[in-house]
C-alpha cells in the first residue's frame, strides 16, 4: 500500500470545525429535556445561543492569545 492517498493532507496543520449549532446542538439537548424545563426551554435555547454569540465576539475583538515564553 502507497501512501499517495495521504498526499492531500500535506501541508495541513489544523482543521476548523463550527462547533456551536453544529458539534454542539444545545437545541436539541434542551428539547430533550423539555419534559423538566417546560416554558422555559425555548428561552433558554435563545439566551445560550446569544451567550455563545456574545463570547465569540468578545474572543475574536480581545486578538490572538499571547503565547507563553516558558
């Protein structure tokens, strides 16, 4: 077996995923337990997404980490 099927991945060094609405579906996990959050679950559905939204904002303007000279 050659290895000319990995040549593709040659170069890469990280891969991105959207994790928020897509790794992580809160909707789906806040339906499911709808049965204890009642009336409340599409609340809470709206103000996780919102903080998700409001963290990655806040994440992106502070720039990149400084990284550590240790």
């Amino acid at each position: 077996m050659t290895d000319t099927h990995n040549d593709k991945f040659t170069g890469i060094r990280a891969c991105v995923f959207d994790a928020y609405g897509t790794l992580f579906d809160f909707a789906s996990a806040a339906a499911g337990c709808a049965d204890v959050l009642g009336e409340k679950t599409g609340a809470l559905t709206v103000l996780w997404r919102d903080k998700q939204l409001q963290y990655t904002w806040l994440r992106t303007l502070q720039g990149p980490m400084p990284t550590s000279g240790a």
